[in-house]
C-alpha cells in the first residue's frame, strides 16, 4: 500500500429497514392481524420514546426536513449506495431500524434495535424473519451486494431448533452476521450450555454475532434520560463477559462476537481487570476457579471479538493499543443522526489526521473486512472511485514524527502485560486542540 | 507539613461484626425465631458461595490459621487497635461483616455486604438495628471512639417513615455513616422522589451515604466466578449516576455519596462521557433534557461524591487527574483477605513510592477525614505514634523530580475540559517495573 493508495472504508454499524407497514407482505398471514395491533401502538411509542426524552420533537422535525433525500436511503438501495459514496465508504455492515428519531422503520412487533430476550417468541420469531427476508431481498436486488453484509435479527431465546434453523436459513439467503438481544431479561443467561447450538452454527458458518446497543432496562429510569444514555452501552458489553468466562470462546475457537454501538472506551479497564482477574488466580492450572480457559482474556478478545465503534471518539483511539488495533471496526452509523454521515470526510479528517496510516486503514475498514469476509478485491474499485486517502485525512505522507509521537503508547501497550508500571496513554508530548 | 511529619492514615473500608450467634441479645424478641431459622441455613450459604467459587476450602482453612490473632479484631476492639496500629492506620470507617472468606460474622438476615433492595422489610430493618445497636457500643466501648466511624445498614426500601427514623436513631447513638443496598432489585429506584427524606436527613446530619460492593444478580451467573468478579463492581456505582442524573445533588448540595471497594478504575470513562452528554446538549440551558442540573456532571462527583478505593491500584492512581485528587479515600479491607491488611505498610511503599507526597497525604487520610468528620486534631497523636513518614514509604525528600514526572498528565487532567486533544496517562517517561 502507498500514500496514494484510497483508504478502503467499510461501515461496521449502519441500519436499514422498511417503513414499519410494508412489512407486511414479509410476514405469514398468521400474524398480520397481531401486525395490525403493533402498527396502531406506534404513536404511544413514540410518546413514550418523547417523555423519557429519547425523541425531542424540534430535532425530529429538522433532522426529517434537511435530509429528506439521504433518509430514503433506508430502504432505496440506490440512493443508498449514493449517500455512501458521498461519505466515502465503500461497504457496510447493515443492522436494522434505519430511522433512530421517530422509529418510522421499526422491525415487526419490535425486534429490531429493541430486540429483548423476553420478546414473544412465536411473534419475535416472526418479525425477524420478516426483517431478514426483506434485507436479503434488499441486498439481492440493490445492485451492489458487494457492498453490504446484512445482518439477521436472532431472538435467540426462541426455542433452540428454531434459532439454529433460523441462522441457517439467513445464511443461505445471503445474509452474513447475527443479532441477538444484549439483555435475556428472564429467560437462561448466555453462559448456559442451551446456547451451544447457535454458536456451534454460527462458528460453521462464519457468521459473526453481535449485540447493538439500543435494549436497557428502561423501566427503571422514570423521565431520565441520562441514566439511559449513561448505561446503555453497558447492557450490550455484557454479554462479552458472559461468553468469554464460561468458556464459549474456547469451545469455539472460530466463533466471533461484537458490540456495536457502544463505543470501546469500557474495554481497555475490562481487559486490565479479567486479565488480573485470571493471572492472579494461577489461571489455567489446577485449582484454579477458571479452569474452564486456557489463556488470559485479552487472549480470547483479541481473537474473538471485536468492536463495531460507530463514531470513534479521539479518546478511544489513545486507548487503542490497550484495546487492540485489531478490535476496533469503525462505523458511520448512516442513517442515525448521532453517527458521521453525511459528513464523514471531514469527521474522519478531524479524528484520524495525526494517527499512523497503516493503523488508520485497519481501523476503517481491512479489519471489518476481516471480521465479516467482505471481498475486498471486488471492493477496491468502488474504494479507487470514492474513497479518501491519506493526504484527505491530512495525514502527512513522511510518518516518522507521527510514529514517534505514539512510540512510547504503542511500547507501554498492555502495560499488566508488558511489565510496564502504569499505562500510558496521548502522545508522548500533550497537545491541545480538538476535544471529542 | 514537612517531610517528617507521618501520614495520617485512615482506611475508609474496614470492617466489623460479631459471630452471627452473638446478634441475638441485640434483636428485639420477636425476631429470635426468624433468627433460628437464619442460623439454620448457615451451612447452605458457605455452599452456595463455595459452589459459585466465591470460597475456596483449601484457603479458607489456611487463612483462619495463620491469622487467628489478628481476625478477633473483628469483633475485639484491643485486638482491633493493635492490627490497625501495625499497618499504621490511625482511624477506620468501619462496614459490617469481618469475615468475608466463611461469613461467620454475617449480620442477621443478610443485611450486610449482601444488602438488597428486596430485602423483606421487617426482617431487614430488624436485623439492621441489631447490628447498627450492636456497632454503636463496640465503637463506644471500645476504648478509641475517635479512631472509627461506623456505618449503620440502611434497609432504604422499606417505609420511608421508618427508614428517616433509624437514620436519626443511628446518628444519635454514634454513628457516622449509613450503607444502603447496591441494588433496589424490584422497588424503586434511587431515582424515585420516595427517597428525598432520606436524602434530606443524611444532608442535615451529615452522615455520607455508602454502597459497597457485595450484592449482585447472582442467580445470573451460574457457577461462573469470573461474571460475578467482572461486574460486581457495577452495581455499587450504578446509584451514582442515578442520584446524579435525577437532581439528587443539586437538591441536596451538601449530601455526600460514596462507592465502596469497587475500585475508581471506572470513573474517568464516567466523567468523560456524562460532561459530553451533558454539555453536548447545551446543558442548563431551556429545552436541555438535564434541565434538572446546573452544573457538569463531573462538578456534582468533586462536590458530592468519594470513592473509599480500597486497595487502590497503580493504575488507578495514573488516572487521578481525571478522577480528582480530592475523591479517593484509600481503604486496607481490614479483616478482609484481598485488602492489604497486614503488609500496609509495604503495600504503601509499592504503590506510592512515586506518588507526591502532598497527594498521598489526602488520598491516605485527608479525603476521608473530610468526608466522614474524622477530628484530626485527636488522631494526630496516634499518626504520631504509628503513622508512616514518606521516607518509609520509599518518597524522596526532594520531590522536583517526582513533581516534573507527573506534570504533562496534571496539566492535561481531564482533557475534555482543559482543551486536551488526547488524555495524557502515566509518567512523562514510560517506566518498567511493577505492575499491580
């Protein structure tokens, strides 16, 4: 790779869907009349949505006026494909409920961003594969396959089977990852052995699963809105440490999990707290209460999960060689508007001109690429045609003083690994200037 | 203060409680059955704990062996004294249940470190009295009421009536402080304006309000101890952002909140991100959705919130800049096993060697006396007599060097504030050497 070479840029975090109604040729006649019922309590869900100040009706009102266009991206592959080209992305992880302001795309019977473990199980079943019919048709029929991995919403609490069978018949339609809830609420937590099936197919398959944040327990915040905000990236994280202490990532060592969404500023204090956790116990040996692993946990993170980090926060990138450079999928979060579009070029110019190029390509887009088996050689001409390159990002072609200032981070690293006294993040002299 | 003036060293997270069986006289008698019952199930608990991994056989005989003396501090107060002189701690916050490896000292009915929000009220506040009664004449009689301030248990769930009235019970029989429960679990939470006379009271008495790590949804985590380690430490925080989020700081200024032994690890991540949140959205300002705040997030946690950081780790202290000098309230865990009781005063010297000296006065005593009313002027004496000097901790004299190595992180402090581009973490120069 030169410095003239585009960055290829791939969203691991954008969201497609229909105008709630037309699900409904997606769905078996069985269920539209419980369709019917779930269309007419859309306005109490957005007064809800309102009073806990999720949705603020002057915003709403604006954000449809102003991006009118861009927003029939949702579900207009072309005009989609459009708006990515205008950001410079090249391909996408597609997650569901594109309109995140008035829920005017919400998966059937709430299975979407929403997905809960205690979902109904015959109709979360049935909304989920209407979902999935509908994106596999959408990728099929958009022209440009090639640039979307579609995602199939799992309630996977449903019964096993019918999960199982499920991801099976998502794959066979073209779609490439899974969704399952961040919370099981009452039903079996992710460490029970019930589970197994699903993993074991989704690791045959490759289809990598992930948690989006959106579910919390949203019961307990009264009218607060920032008791959501504060939390609700823990609520998908948590499944992580589920997974990884009861053994699932060494039953199945191919399996990949993610979190999306939720940024990945929460990992580095992970991984220092369960490696300590592990290694202080003599893990792995004889007595030892996590016999269940044979590596340290930042072992299995680096080679099972990764993170969907929609709108990486300058922060964050300091922590990246706690986190692993590897981990982190950056995302334009296209169509919300908390992500970067429609102004993507210059956000990624803000955030990445001082970090190192090689870096900066795995974290846009080669380790997505990576992650959800993209093809990138059939991606290269779209990245040639659209994508940015180095010097868009104002990142200087000489990259010495850039790799000296990260030097002393990138030594330090893991520093309960690496026999370094204390972590040390920021480049080696402070530097004022932008804040995000 | 000169280099030759000792620490004033208080631990703000000790504890104490008698052999459950010895609660009795301390309950009314309609509660002495119910206690039978209690006692019964003794053998069912150590199993439990034993099967989720939180007991270990083999260490639990080793640890009532080797330190049989020092354990009867638990509940003997010259025993007591003599254990905190040895790790030179002049005075003590002292939490109920001193023993955390065989739970002999377990408070009636469960209303110790595992307090929660489900508790059966009656029982609950029954069993609080006991060991609130029981506190107040061990601290009275003890010989060294300066040296410790006690925590009464606050059942805070139960009739708001009763709860205002044991506050005002334990305060005027000595007390300090009050603990209420980690988790409301199905009542309401800390949000909820029921609780505004509680807040109210402990402002007015100024007793600080305290979680402490314990309670978790444990029937989550199957036999996994490695679930139950992870997140344990999120549900004692969790009330932090509710109180603070739902006015509970800016109605009662003077209210002190604290987080015990949970570490402070997570609290730069928090700060960072609910200021963004909140000066994001035009924060004080109409039509903010924090209309209920005046102030950044991070300014109510300086005012009104403390960490008693037992065992802080190096780690920790690198993000102190962040967190705010002013918050940590070092603790030993005395009797416990995984604080640092009885190698303190090599444990200070590993953690604090390069730590400035004007820093390490506050972190070890000063905070927590502030925050919990400690008089100085009386426990000077015994710092005198007992108190580590900086040379003992391995701190030079001459501190320009110490004070250069810090200053590019004290500079940058919390770079979204200071108009930091990056955090900036650790020494000027990255240093090997020991890694806590």
């Amino acid at each position: 790779m030169s410095y003239e070479d585009p960055y290829l840029v791939i969203s691991s975090d954008c969201h497609a869907g229909l105008p709630t109604e037309e699900y409904r040729p997606y769905l078996e006649a069985a269920q539209h009349r419980a369709f019917d019922e779930f269309l007419a309590q859309a306005q109490a869900r957005r007064e809800e949505a309102t009073r806990l100040g999720v949705r603020n009706e002057a915003f709403a009102q604006k954000w449809f006026e102003e991006h009118e266009e861009g927003l029939r991206g949702g579900w207009d592959a072309a005009q989609r494909d459009k708006e990515l080209d205008g950001d410079g992305v090249a391909a996408e992880v597609v997650f569901p409920d594109a309109d995140a302001v008035d829920s005017r795309t919400a998966a059937p019977f709430g299975v979407g961003l929403g997905l809960s473990g205690d979902q109904d199980p015959v109709l979360g079943m049935a909304g989920a594969r209407a979902h999935n019919r509908w994106l596999a048709d959408f990728i099929r029929a958009g022209g440009s396959p090639e640039r979307r991995c579609g995602v199939a919403l799992l309630p996977i609490t449903a019964e096993p089977g019918l999960v199982v069978a499920e991801v099976r018949r998502a794959h066979a339609d073209g779609l490439g990852a899974v969704m399952i809830p961040s919370m099981w609420v009452d039903k079996a937590p992710y460490h029970d052995r019930r589970y197994d099936p699903v993993w074991a197919v989704c690791e045959e398959l490759r289809m990598p699963i992930v948690t989006h944040s959106g579910a919390a327990p949203r019961h307990e915040y009264g009218d607060h809105l920032g008791i959501y905000v504060t939390e609700v990236t823990f609520w998908p994280a948590r499944p992580l440490w589920f997974l990884l202490w009861s053994g699932v990532f060494e039953r199945f060592p191919g399996l990949r999990f993610g979190v999306a969404e939720s940024g990945c500023w929460w990992l580095p204090n992970l991984l220092w707290f369960m490696d300590r956790l592990y290694l202080g116990a003599h893990g792995g040996k004889k007595l030892s209460p996590f016999s269940e692993l044979t590596m340290a946990p930042s072992a299995y993170v680096d080679r099972n999960c990764f993170i969907a980090a929609t709108n990486t926060k300058r922060r964050e990138l300091a922590h990246r060689y706690e986190i692993g450079v590897g981990t982190i999928c950056w995302g334009s979060d296209y169509p919300h508007p908390e992500g970067t579009w429609p102004n993507t070029r210059q956000w990624m110019r803000t955030t990445f001109h001082d970090i190192p190029i090689d870096e900066t390509r795995r974290m846009l887009g080669l380790n997505c690429a990576e992650v959800f088996g993209f093809d990138t050689a059939k991606l290269t001409p779209i990245a040639e045609r659209i994508g940015p390159r180095p010097a868009d990002l104002g990142q200087p072609e000489d990259q010495s003083a850039v790799e000296a200032a990260w030097a002393p981070a990138r030594e330090v690293g893991r520093h309960w690994l690496t026999g370094h006294d204390f972590p040390f993040l920021g480049t080696a002299a402070p530097t004022e200037g932008r804040t995000l």
